[in-house]
C-alpha cells in the first residue's frame, strides 16, 4: 500500500429554506492500494455528449466506520465509493470507487 488517501464522512445541515445539504468532513487518512480498472462511457441526451467514467479498485486496511456515502480523495481527485466488501477475517476491505468527475468529449 503506497498512495495516501483521505476520506470525507458525509455531514447533513440545513439551509435557509430548511432543505438538508449535503457536506463531506474529512475523517480517517490510510494508507491504500489502489488499481485503476477498465473505464466506460455514457452517452446523454444533451448534444450528443459522451462521459467517460473511470473505475478504480481500493484496498485498505480494515475501518468499520467507512461505507458507500463516504468519499475518498487521493491527489486531488475526488472519488464515489460504490461498494465495501470486507474480507472474512476482518483485516482489509475492497472499495470499488468511481471517479467523481468524469472526463467529457464531444
């Protein structure tokens, strides 16, 4: 594990109209591995544009705190976690991550 990633918990607050917006805390800094996978793409409706999106496979030590409403950021890229898998005996977890802005062409 050689990439040092921070993750941000989710905080709640109000706003003047009483709605709940959402903020991200920085929490727990780890160590990690991390994997780069295959990346997709969609296409949306406006103006024919075509989103990449860059899928990566994070592995660290265990944390019972972390899950899928957490984010993590790594070298000023900020990523969605999309799935925690831990390990049976509890020592490490899988986060499958996508990275939360995606590359645009047109």
């Amino acid at each position: 594990m050689r990439h040092r990633v921070q993750f941000l918990k989710p905080t709640y607050t109000p706003n003047d109209y009483g709605e709940k917006e959402k903020t991200y805390t920085p929490q727990a800094e780890t160590w990690a591995h991390i994997e780069y996978k295959e990346s997709g793409s969609d296409e949306s409706g406006e103006a024919s544009r075509i989103t990449s999106r860059i899928y990566c496979l994070v592995i660290i030590r265990f944390n019972s705190e972390i899950n899928a409403e957490w984010r993590m950021t790594h070298n000023n890229e900020k990523f969605n976690i999309r799935t925690v898998l831990p390990d049976a005996k509890q020592m490490y977890m899988r986060l499958e991550c996508e990275i939360d802005e995606p590359i645009t062409s047109y």
